[in-house]
C-alpha cells in the first residue's frame, strides 16, 4: 500500500519529482532538507515529496518509481534492503553493504546507492576538521546497518583496525565476514574496556540514548583523552555518550551532519546542483526537530 504525505495531481512530464520512501514516513527531515536546497539554487520545476511505503508493496513501488512520476528517491527504515534487491543496478558501495538509501535514474535505469558512510565521513570532517582516520583503531558500538555502512566507511578511509563492540558476538562477526574487512576485531560488551585501549575514534551507531533513554553506559576511561567520540543519535543533539566524553575532555561530534551531509551526493545526482551543508540549514533542521 501506497500512502502520498498529502493528495497531489499527477507529475507533469518536465517536473523533476522526487520523494522519500519509508514505514513510517512523517518523521523524515529529508524533504524539509531537500526543499531547502530546491529553493537556495532555485531548481526550475523541482519538488520532494514524502512516501509512505507499507513494506509489502514496497519492492513494487521501488521498481515503478518512472511510472509514478518521479526521478529519484530516498529510502529510510524499514526499505533499505528491500531497495536493494528490488533493483538490478547498484554502485559499488551499496553493493557492498547490500542497502540503498538513494535511487537514481541513470541512462540504463534506476541504479541504488548508498551514501550513509560518505555522510559519516563528511561529517566527521566538517566538525573535526583535526581528525584523521588513520591515527588509531575505531571503535564501533553496535552491529546493525547504521554499523555496516560506518565501519566500510572507516575502513576505506585508512582506519587501521576496526573494533566492533556488540552484545550479540555473533552478529559481530557476521558484518565482518560480510564486508570482509581486513583488519577487524570483535569485542562483547563485557570486553569493551579492551576495545577502546589506545582507540582513535569511538561511535555509537545504535539507538542507546535517542531521546535521552536507555543511555551508552560503558566506561570511557579506558579511551585515550584525544580519541573523537561521534553519535549518529542527534535527538537530543547532546546524548549521555557525547555529554560524557565531553565532560571527560574528548573531542566530539553530534550525529545531526551525519543526516545533512548523506543527502548531499543524492540531491547533485538529481538536480545537477552539489548543495552545501550550511549553518543556516543545520539551524533548520534543529528548529524542527524542536518542533516534534
């Protein structure tokens, strides 16, 4: 089942229309970013949308997008995997991670991509101008997708050991062998004090701490004083984690660019325009999510 955000006439031919697709989807700040951006440079003809997606049809909504009138997509929880395998054409990252968040229209169809770990990245270096991947070991909490994207991310921007820490070690080790990363170790949470000695990075890609609940609660002491401590939860902006690394003297780095700096690579392959992620955009963003 196919639920528009609200009632619209069908897409001209020349509009250039693109939606986020999701279950649910009224949570999504990417059309309030992507608006944002249509308006700055003032794409002719431009419009973003919301989609919600029950996930039994999403895999035919995915593979119809042309038909629907839309140009490209975004894909959030829960369709990044069936994105994936409802497409026959990925880029080598998404193939890799085996999930889209970004559906585009090349000559030869729709192609999925998957732009989670650039974002990460980008983030990384646009609030820590300072950090550099290869100076130590990253620390990765959690093993889910947000965890795949992160650590094949980190790994190919020279981070010379990753450290996996999950509850579940099985899991752990099924992201390794899956990304087969060359130089990975995994911890239990009881062992993350060995997991963060002599790290560089520390994230924290699970959902501990998203509304202030059920907080990150392992011991940072164990972790050098110049170690980045990042969190891709940015409700709040400041989790336990980051509040307590800072308290501590670690360098960090909130989640919100991580969101802003993903959406980047999507809306220049759509609209020909590379956007930038500006202050008065974060502002935005900030301002919404104070909203709700």
């Amino acid at each position: 089942m196919t639920e528009p955000s609200k009632e619209r006439a069908p897409a001209e031919k020349d509009l250039k229309r693109v939606c986020v697709i999701g279950w649910p989807v009224a949570h999504s700040r990417s059309p309030l970013i992507h608006t944002y951006w249509i308006e700055k440079y003032a794409i002719p003809d431009a419009e973003y949308v919301s989609l919600a997606v029950a996930p039994d049809g999403a895999a035919q909504t995915i593979r119809e997008l042309p038909s629907l009138g839309f140009i490209g997509a975004n894909v959030t929880v829960p369709h990044k995997e069936t994105a994936f395998a409802a497409l026959d054409r990925h880029d080598a990252v998404a193939r890799r991670l085996k999930a889209v968040n970004t559906i585009v229209t090349t000559a030869k169809g729709l192609e999925g991509r998957n732009t989670d770990g650039y974002g990460f990245i980008a983030n990384l270096k646009d609030r820590a101008s300072s950090w550099a991947a290869a100076a130590g070991p990253a620390v990765i909490l959690g093993a889910g997708g947000a965890a795949r994207a992160i650590a094949a991310a980190l790994e190919d921007e020279g981070a010379p050991e990753i450290r996996i820490v999950n509850r579940t070690r099985s899991r752990a080790e099924a992201l390794m062998r899956d990304l087969e990363l060359k130089s990975a170790k995994v911890f239990s949470t009881a062992e993350a004090a060995r997991a963060l000695d002599g790290a560089g990075l520390l994230v924290n890609t699970t959902t501990l701490g998203m509304k202030g609940e059920n907080d990150v609660t392992i011991d940072l002491a164990p972790l050098p004083q110049s170690a980045l401590v990042t969190d891709i939860v940015y409700t709040p902006l400041e989790t336990g984690l980051l509040r307590r690394a800072r308290e501590a003297g670690h360098p960090t780095v909130d989640g919100l660019g991580m969101l802003l700096h993903q959406a980047v690579p999507g809306f220049e392959a759509w609209f020909g325009v590379r956007p930038d992620v500006t202050a008065e955009l974060r502002n935005l963003v900030l301002a919404d999510i104070g909203k709700k």
